[in-house]
C-alpha cells in the first residue's frame, strides 16, 4: 500500500510559498519513510495538471495505491494535512 501526497503549486503563489514553508519544515520531515511527496509546478506540468484537473493553486492530493482519497485548494492548514496523512496511513495499517 502506498500512500502519496501530490503538491500543484505555482512559482508566482504567495500562498504556495507559505504551504511549501510548512510542508518542507513539519510534514514532509514527520512522514519521510512512510509517504511519498511529489510538487509539481503547475506550469511545468501542463499534463498532470490537466489529468488532475486543478483549477487553482495550491492543490493538495492524497493518493492512496494510485486512487485519490483526499483533495483540498487554497488555504489549507497543517493539522488537516496531518489528520488526513494518519487517517491513510491507519487505513493501511488495517489491511
């Protein structure tokens, strides 16, 4: 079981700077070995960007064995980010 965290962003989102500053400092560090993260740039990927359909920036996913269990745009808060993370991780615990 695999679980990812894909991470649309834009070099130009004020906001995307700030989400990037937590993941980097506080999430990525907590789930290193356990979740896989992928930031994409949303210019350099016009593909995935389209195949997702992200309409703005930033876009977290969750993906868990290849399928999306978890989405959020905009503001997004670290304890979400958290809660969300261990809830797929738990679930594949329980497998």
């Amino acid at each position: 079981m695999e679980v990812k965290v894909l991470d649309f962003t834009g070099k130009w989102c004020s906001t995307c700077i700030i989400l990037d500053r937590i993941m980097e400092s506080e999430i990525i560090p907590k789930y290193k070995n356990k979740v896989k993260f992928v930031k994409i740039d949303i210019e350099e990927n016009e593909k995935l960007t389209k195949q997702y359909e992200i309409l703005s920036v930033p876009t977290l996913i969750i993906l868990k064995d290849s399928k999306e269990i978890w989405r959020k745009s905009g503001s997004i808060f670290k304890d979400e980010v958290i809660k969300e993370l261990d809830s797929a991780l738990k679930l594949n615990m329980e497998l």
